[in-house]
C-alpha cells in the first residue's frame, strides 16, 4: 500500500497547485471579480465530483468489460491530468480572445459575461478536475483486486495521503511561483503527473498476478443493510458545505490580522488541510478497535466552529498564528475525522459507493461557498453567519439520537450553552469603532470610521486609504502632465473618491471603476459635496473589475489613473500593475495620452519589476517621489511626455482645478507644490537598477504578491536585508538560466 500513499500524496500536492494557478489565470483573463472566482472554484469542485461519481460507476458496472486494470485506468487520468497543465492556460487565453471578439461586435452586459465565462470554464475546467476526481475510486478498484490488501477501509487510507500531498501544495507552490511564475510551476505539476503515470503503469504490470475479482464482490456484499440508508450521505453534504461556508468567513475574520495576502489564505488552508489529515489519521487508529463515534462529536462542531469568533475578537491578546490555529484547527480535525469515516460506512471499500459519497461531499464544498458569500456574509456579516453554518449541528443537539442517555443530554445542552456564551461575549471587528459605518456585500465588509481629516477606509479590517493630497496629486499632475487640453479621464479604484473628484474639478468627463460595490457608496462621508459631485452628468461610477471593464469597452481617455488597493503585495494586486494589463490600457489612451501609476514603496525587488514592465511597455516613462515622500507616481505615454515648469504646469490648471489640489496642502502655493513632486524626479534605470535580476512584473510573474524568500526572518541566518538581497538575486538568476532580466 506505500504505493498508493505515495501516488496519492504527490496527486493531492498537484491538486492544489493547478487550483491556485488555475484559478489566478483565470481572473488575469476574465477579471478578478466574487462572481468569477466563485465560477472557478465551482467549476473545479463539480469537476472532481463528476470524476468520483463517474469513476465509481465505471470500475462498478463494467470492471470486467474495462481495456485497461483499474491501476492502468488510473495511470492514465493523470497524465491526461498532466496534459491539462499544458492544455488549460491555452484554453483560458483563448476563451479571453473569444470574449473580445464577440465584445468588439456585440455590446456584452455583465450578466452576458458572466453567463458565456461561466460556459467557457465549465468546458475548460470540468473534463480535467474530473479526470482528478476520478483518481481515488479507480485506485479503490485496483485495491479491491488485489488480494494483498484490506479493502474495507481502503478510501480514508488515499483520503489520508491526498490531503497531507495537499497540504505541501498549498505551501510549496508558492515559493515555485516566486521562482519560476505561474506557466514555470505548472511544468512541474505536469512533471509530477506524467512520472506518477509512468509509475502507476509499471506498478500495474508487476502486480498483476495479484489481482482477484473474487475479492471485489467480496467487498460489495458488505455494503447492503444499513450503509444503503442515506443519512451518510445527508451528513457528508452538511460537513462539505459548512467546512468550505466557514473556510470564507474564516478568511474575512482572520484577514485584518494576517494582511489580504496570498500567503494569509495560504496559511488558512494549511491550517485547515494539516488539521484534516490530523483528524483522518486520529480516524485510521480508532476505527481498528471502534465502529460507532459518539453523538457528542458531532455536537461538539458547534462549540469548535465558533472557536473562531473568540480568537479572531481583537481584545484577545494572542499571537496571529495561533488565532488562526487555534480558530481553524479543532473544527477541522473533527472534519477530518468523520468524513473519511462516512464514506467508510458507506461504501464498505466498493468504489462505486465511494465514488458517490465523495462526490456529495464535493456538492457540499460547492453549495457552502455559494451561501456564505452570497447570502450570508453580505446580509448578517461574520458572527451571524458562522452560528447559522453550525445550524444542523444544534439540531442534533436538540433531537439527539438517544433520547434516553441523560448523560449525553446534559452534555449536549453544555456544549450549545457554552456556544452561545461565545456567540454573545465576542465581537467583530467592526465594533471597535465608535464613530463607523459598516456596508456589506458579497465581495468584502467595507467600514468608514473616525472624523475630519484622520478619517479611514477599510476593506475587510484592512486599511484602504485616508485623506491625503498624495491621491489629490494623481489626478492634477498627470493632467496637468498631457501634451494637449483633456477631454476625460479614468480612474481605476474609488477609494475614498478623492482622485474621482479631484479629475471632475477639470470640468471634463471622468469614469471610476471599483471592484467592491460598497466603497463608492461611502463616498459621501469623506466628502461632504459627494452628492452634487455625483449628479454632475460628467461623473460616471461603475462597479467592475478594471481590466474586464476595458476588456468590455471600446472607450478611450486622455488620462487613466490607477491607484491598487494596498498593501502594495495584496493578492491580486499585481494584475494592476502587469505589462499585460498595460498593454491594454494602451489601446484606451487618445494620441498622446498619459497612464498614472500610483506605487507605495515596497521591496527593491518590487520598484524594480514594476518600473521594468512600464518600461517595456511605454516609449516614454517618468517617476516622481510623492508630495510627502512617500511612494512613486508614474507616468507612462507612447509620446513624448513634456518638461515643464511648476509654473507652467500651474498655468495649464483650471482655477476650480487649483483651489481643490491646494485644499489639503501640504505646501504653501500651488508654485511650491508642484515644484515639490518636480524636484524629486529620477530615472526609470535608478528603479530598476535596484533590483536589476528581477523580472519585469507580468501575469505570470507577480513579484509584488509572491516575496517569501526576500522576506527578512529575524530569527534565521537570512535575517539581514543585504545577504537575503543576494540569495534572492542568486535564486532569480539560477531560474532564469543565470541571465539577467532588467539589463
């Protein structure tokens, strides 16, 4: 059975690392936006239940009608699983052609949009994941068959291997994505495959002369009686859909303290994957001596998912690891304690059954998702809705299976009141601000806070912007900047609405774009005029992804502003600033039109890539330091971008224009303001120079979200910023065949 632990290991490790890919190229090609990352993980999960039911039914009906053992069966899903690592970039890129070819003929509404991409990544995504889902009952199969093996059991001992392989893949990708990019990382996924292919046929062909289908019928006879009953199924449908429901909630709770990361859902997820493999292995011991758990386990799932409220309460002294270890964990392992024993029960090692119990616990993974974002979160927020995903658990407790046994009445009801004492004692995030206002919607928690001028946004419990003539000077300097009079602007992040109204005081048109529906609603509590502002017929807020809106709009503008949400690592963030997505904003610039970049410092590493890809990308580039110092402004054209004067560039600002820049200062004139920003100019060759063997920031190569191995470690022998520097550099170099990227 070491074989299979090993196929199974390395399989859930490639798993993870095509979801995690998968689903970032994905939004580079169709927008980071809920509803399409939603479409994603929904596609992948119906993928994998498709492939268990499907794989389960095959090897049961027609095991002795098959070309191919139940192990040669399996040898080949994954290296089919291996080809699509090849296969589904190329398909993602061409669905992204697709939708811009039918967008420049046919004006495409959002709802349209997501209807066609949700078409297109069912029929890109699902024939693959379903060849992963079909994995475990074809090995359950050739298990059966061998008469060497215990098969009773035999579907917790590959649940076991595939979720500790998950657990490496939800950590070790990461670290190959810094290195080699996305494309780089799924070469070794297809690696991975293609040897586990060659491995599972060689393994075939020596163990032939073990095989019996005598053992198989064996195996189906146990499952009559009371496994056909269909609580465990009901039960493994609960236990999906809750686990993955709270895995969202979980993300918004622990978000304010980890950073909006890519290694904060990371360390969720292995939290959550290293505690289930902790639970199945706990399953594998007991399940040798016992056959039946205990009512109070499954009880008890009320208390421990709302262990997470406690350590995700800010007035808990506690240090973020073990908030999330301590919130996530217990919860998990009791998951990963009864789910594999369910499909145990159930499927007594017949794989068909198997087959069909994993793939209504898959059901659940892709229902609970769809609840807790779209229903839950936006209406009664983080503590309601994990109290109302525990639901079917206070229903055992209410109606407990043996209403005789006193003993486990009294801890039954112990356990729901010390619940609710959780439930009533803790508080959100949200309620450590008494001057607040709170909106929800299915894409985050969205808080305005404070007064006057230190008023704050917060995207999640995490600091978006504040009132600062830094995103005043976004707009008046890059207009101020054109070769000609403007005409209309874009701004691609609403924020606080500062940049948007700063544009309109131009007097020309301006559109805004933000991805999270609440923001532009609070515009009015930063500024008190928001609502003339807004009924000027020359303002246009919408609500969309910024690169899918230029995807979808024919439109061009004098000035495009972007300013990403912070910190300058946030997952996804790099979308924003990628040669691609410059790319494309160059065909929506009118001749001589300026891009403005906004960047907050970050790591060499990070000034250097983003300077490189604005480099590449437009013919002219200038970079200036922040009116206090803090950060880049950009400006990329394909024409020349003039030199000018402080004054000069005063004389091309309307009044209306002068008197809204010079509202917050910080200067005295509107003369020493600008010469402030113009004294301050470097080179884009300063920037690079910084980091020169960095790549230049793409889709495939996100330098600003992936930075584990130039993060400075405190505690190892790395610590210092100059020898972490060179590893760094020495790493980069090596997978880059030693070449230097940024000459």
């Amino acid at each position: 059975m070491s074989w299979y632990f090993v196929f199974f290991f390395v399989s859930g490790f490639c798993g993870i690392l095509y979801e995690l890919v998968w689903l970032r190229l994905a939004m580079a090609q169709f927008g980071v936006t809920t509803a399409l990352v939603s479409i994603v993980l929904s596609m992948f999960m119906a993928g994998l239940g498709l492939g268990s039911w499907a794989g389960g039914a095959v090897v049961r009906s027609r095991a002795q009608q098959l070309i191919l053992p139940p192990l040669g069966l399996y040898a080949l899903a994954e290296l089919l699983i291996g080809v699509s690592a090849v296969i589904v970039p190329m398909e993602l890129a061409w669905g992204h052609r697709m939708l811009g070819q039918m967008a420049q003929q046919v004006p495409i509404s959002s709802g349209a949009f997501y209807l066609v991409a949700g078409t297109f990544l069912a029929l890109t995504l699902v024939p693959w994941c379903a060849c992963m889902g079909a994995t475990i009952p074809l090995a359950m199969c050739a298990i059966g068959r061998d008469r060497r093996y215990e098969a009773q059991r035999s579907f917790s001992f590959l649940y076991l291997a595939n979720v500790l392989g998950a657990i490496a893949g939800s950590i070790v990708p990461l670290l190959l994505i810094e290195l080699y990019g996305f494309r780089g990382t799924l070469r070794v996924g297809a690696v991975l495959n293609v040897v586990l292919a060659m491995s599972a046929l060689l393994l075939s062909l020596a163990t032939s002369s073990h095989n019996s289908g005598v053992l198989l019928q064996a195996a189906d006879a146990t499952t009559a009686g009371p496994a056909e009953r269909n609580t465990p199924l009901l039960l493994l449908f609960s236990t999906g859909l809750a686990t993955m429901g709270m895995e969202l909630v979980w993300i918004r709770l622990f978000t304010p303290f980890l950073g909006p990361l890519v290694y904060s859902f990371a360390m969720i997820l292995a939290t959550y994957l290293l505690s289930t493999f902790t639970g199945s292995q706990v399953y594998r011991f007991w399940s040798r001596r016992h056959d039946r758990e205990s009512g109070l386990l499954w009880v008890s799932l009320v208390l421990l998912g709302l262990l997470s409220l406690i350590t995700a309460d800010a007035r808990v002294p506690m240090q973020t690891f073990l908030r999330v270890v301590l919130g996530v964990g217990p919860f998990s392992a009791v998951i990963g304690f009864l789910t594999p024993m369910l499909v145990d029960r159930w499927s007594g090692g017949d794989p068909r059954r198997a087959g069909r119990a994993y793939a209504v616990n898959v059901m659940g993974c892709i229902v609970g998702p769809l609840i807790s974002g779209f229903v839950l979160l936006p209406r009664v927020g983080e503590h309601v809705s994990m109290l109302l995903l525990a639901l079917p658990w206070l229903a055992m407790a209410a109606r407990p299976p043996d209403v005789k046994n006193r003993k486990f009445q009294l801890a039954a009801a112990g356990i729901v009141a010390a619940s609710l004492v959780v439930f009533f004692l803790t508080k959100d995030l949200e309620t450590f601000f008494p001057q607040r206002r709170v909106l929800r919607d299915s894409t985050a928690t969205v808080i305005a806070t404070s007064v006057g001028m230190q008023k704050q946004l917060f995207v999640n419990g995490v600091g978006m912007t504040f009132l600062t003539p830094v995103t005043k000077m976004m707009a008046h300097f890059s207009l101020a900047s054109l070769d000609h009079t403007p005409r209309s602007a874009l701004v691609i992040c609403f924020g606080m609405g500062t940049t948007f109204r700063s544009a309109l005081s131009w007097g020309i048109p301006v559109t805004a774009v933000d991805l999270v529906p609440s923001v532009p609603r609070l515009f009015a509590y930063y500024h008190p005029d928001a609502p003339q502002v807004l009924d000027s017929p020359l303002a246009h807020v919408v609500i969309d992804d910024g690169r899918r809106y230029l995807e979808r709009k024919p439109d061009r503008y004098d000035v495009i502003i972007i300013d990403p949400p912070p910190p300058v690592s946030a997952a996804g963030s790099s979308l924003l600033y990628s040669q691609e997505f410059y790319d494309l904003i160059k065909q929506h610039l009118t001749p001589g039109g300026i891009v403005a970049q906004w960047l907050p410092r970050g790591d060499t590493a990070i000034q250097s890539s983003v300077a490189a890809a604005l480099r590449d990308s437009f013919t002219y580039v200038r970079v200036f330091a922040s009116v206090d110092h803090w950060g880049w402004h950009f400006l990329g054209s394909t024409g020349p971008i003039p030199e000018r004067t402080a004054a000069e560039l005063l004389g091309r600002i309307p009044p209306r224009a002068v008197a809204d820049m010079m509202e917050w200062g910080p200067s005295a004139t509107p003369d020493q303001q600008l010469d402030s920003m113009l004294s301050q100019e470097l080179t884009v060759g300063q920037l690079i120079s910084l980091s020169p063997f960095t790549p230049a920031l793409s889709d495939d190569r996100p330098v600003n979200e992936y930075m584990f191995l130039r993060t400075p470690c405190r505690q190892c022998p790395l610590g210092s910023d100059r020898l972490r520097s060179i590893v760094y550099s020495k790493l980069v170099q090596l997978a880059n065949g030693g070449m230097a990227t940024n000459p």
